[in-house]
C-alpha cells in the first residue's frame, strides 16, 4: 500500500521503535533441511566466488556441484514422492494422458518445463494423473477450467509446503521424523480434511446467497486494513523483528476476522483483505482491528477502509470497483481510523453501536475522482 507523506516520525514508527530496541535477542538460525540444504547453501557460495578462482577448478567444482545437487535432490524425492525413475514421455504413455496436457498442468502447478530426457518423475505422479483421467468425466483435463483450478490449488499448496519446511526442525532426529513416511501420510489427511471443510463452508456460503455460482453477484461488504508507515518501520528493525511483526498482524487478523463472522481473502505482508455479509459485522471487523492494534505496543497502529457493493470472485480472490474503493479509502484514511464509503454509512444510519461523521471535503480518490467518505466510531465515541 503507499505510505502518507510525513516531516517527523509519526506516532506508529515510535512506538514500533520502543517496542522493538530493548530486546537484544540473538537472531535465530535459519531452519534448514540439515545436510542437503548446507550443500546447495555451498554450492552457492561456489559459483558467487567463482570469479576468484582460477578457470581450471571452475569447471570441476561446477561439476561436482551438479552431481551433489542430484544426488541431494533424488534423496528428497525418495522421502517425499519416491524414486524418481519417470521422464514426462513415460509418464504420458503410463497415464494415458496426452504430453501437451500434461505440460499445461505441470505449468499450472507453478512448476517449470522438464527436459524430455530427465526422469524426475515417481509412480505417485503417474498414480494420480490415471486418477484424474479416470474422474474427469464430460470435462477434459485441458479444459481452462481445469486447468484454472490446478492453478488455483498449486498457489495455495506452495504456501502451505513453504511454511511447513520452514517450520522444520534442523538436522536431527527430529527432522528425520517429520520427513517419514507416516507423518507425511498424516498431514496428506489432514490437507485433505481440511478442504471438504472450506468446500463445505463455500458451498453453504453460495447456497445461503440464494443462488449456486452466483455468489459473486450478490452485494458484500469488502474491507482493506493496513499497518501505517509498515515500509519505514521495515528499513528499521531488522529481518527477525519484521518477521515478529508481520506474524503478529496476521495472528491478530485471523483471530478477530473470523471471530465476527467475516473472512479473510488474502493477506499482502503489511496489509489484509477481508469480507463480511453483512454491513454491521464488517463494521465491527474494521473498528476491531484499528482497536486491537492500539491496546499492542508491539505493532505499529491500523487504518482501515470499508466499501460495501458487488464484487468479481476468480480464483479465491476478489476484484471489482467495490474493492478498488476499498483499497482508495484506506490510502486516504488517517492512522488508527476507518473510512467507509457513502452505502455503508448509510447501512449503518439506524445501527446502534456505531456512528459515522461525514468528511469535510471530498477526497479525491484514484480511479474514482471526488467521493463522499465517512470516518465509522463506536457511537459512544461519537463527540
């Protein structure tokens, strides 16, 4: 999000400063898969300083580091998918699946082009590609459907399995057991589960909107919050405070949204976009959150902006003029404040609990030109 212009440093990078200088503890070692990943870690080193060594060792240690980044990367293979014994021509002919169909689902995964001649592939991907043949039914698997859903489900799955490696434990005892067998056929369950979950909420969602595969259609209310000043207080903390930061956001976020029965789309480092269906809980959400960040001296303070109309689902995300507005407003919103748009507050006219005060002047917001805008209180708070 674009930061306000300031002379001084405002009220938020001071306390995020305070909150952060005192403590002086020693950063943490990077998680690291043991052994395999010091030597692709050296590797690296190697090929930095290759400008300092001479022509003749280049060429071997470039050598020896191809074939130890193999042997490295078969070892994965083995303990996650198994032998990789496969080239995408076998996998093709194995599964019955065409090879220019296979190379538009291996993109959508978010994976790049394999050589013809290299045998990365294990009988787990020739197993669950005459699955997928099998279940496609009238719909084939080119379809851009098809295709747009593996696209979607590869984003999230890649999230998912960089946070779990980056959760896992050094080298050890401890690592071997999170990479076995059994606790990789668990937590494949436990993904599972956790999907007819969320299928289950949106099917519920649709159905509650009143029309299946509509929901898009139908008016929501859209809400984006960010941390004020995130890109100063980012060049001053350091790596290991920012993480702290961000992963407090986010812990705040999905403990509050949630609570209030709204929804978060998707979080963007400093700041996130959440949805309600009805005005008053997003209202409750919005005021929650700049509330929160102010009883916690560790994050820097919130601004938040409200919008309530129809929007665009594709892909999990949402887009739209409603969004958009959303976005303008908490661009132009002070810190710790909410600015909604002209239908909330109007939505919110004969709420209790709430008060909105219409601006003074009109912002003049990109893409929408001059807007009528309401800065949301609790109506206690109302002067």
């Amino acid at each position: 999000m674009s930061e306000r212009k300031k002379n001084k440093p405002s009220r938020t990078v001071a306390r995020t400063r305070k909150a952060t200088e005192p403590a002086k503890r020693k950063k943490a070692d990077p998680v690291a898969l043991g052994d395999i990943a010091a030597n692709l870690a050296a590797d690296l080193v190697t090929e930095l300083a290759s400008d300092a060594t001479p022509r003749t060792d280049v060429a071997s240690d470039e050598g020896n580091g191809a074939t130890r980044r193999q042997a490295d990367w078969t070892m994965l293979s083995r303990a996650v998918l198994g032998e990789p014994e496969y080239t995408v021509n076998q996998v093709a002919q194995a599964s019955g699946i065409s090879r220019h169909t296979l190379g538009l689902l291996w993109s959508a995964m978010g994976f790049p082009p394999v050589p013809d001649d290299e045998a990365i592939f294990t009988i787990r991907d020739v197993a669950a590609l005459e699955l997928a043949a099998r279940a496609q039914g009238p719909t084939p698997l080119d379809d851009p459907s098809v295709v747009q859903l593996t696209r979607t489900m590869g984003q999230a799955l890649s999230r998912v399995a960089d946070t779990e490696t980056g959760l896992l434990p050094p080298v050890g005892e401890a690592r071997d057991i999170a990479l076995s067998e059994d606790v990789l056929n668990t937590t494949e369950r436990i993904v599972g589960f956790m999907w007819r979950r969320h299928l289950l909420a949106s099917l519920w969602r649709r159905s509650a909107a009143g029309e299946v595969g509509l929901e898009g259609e139908a008016p929501q209310v859209v809400g984006f919050a960010d941390m004020v000043d995130f890109t100063t207080i980012s060049q001053e903390i350091g790596e290991y405070r920012l993480a702290q930061l961000v992963a407090r956001f986010e812990t705040l976020v999905y403990d509050h949204i949630p609570a209030h029965h709204g929804r978060v789309v998707k979080m963007i480092g400093d700041e996130v976009l959440f949805l309600a269906d009805e005005v008053g809980q997003g209202a409750e959400i919005a005021l929650g959150l700049v509330e929160s960040h102010e009883r916690d001296d560790t994050l820097p303070q919130i601004r938040v902006g409200l919008a309530v109309g129809p929007t665009v689902e594709f892909q999990g995300d949402r887009f739209g003029p409603t969004v958009n507005l959303a976005s303008r407003l908490v661009n132009f919103a002070k810190p710790a404040t909410v600015l909604v748009s002209e239908h909330v507050a109007e939505s919110l006219g004969g709420s209790s609990g709430f008060a909105v005060k219409k601006l003074g002047s009109k912002p003049k917001l990109k893409g929408f030109g001059r807007v009528t805008a309401f800065a949301l209180k609790r109506a206690q708070a109302q002067q």
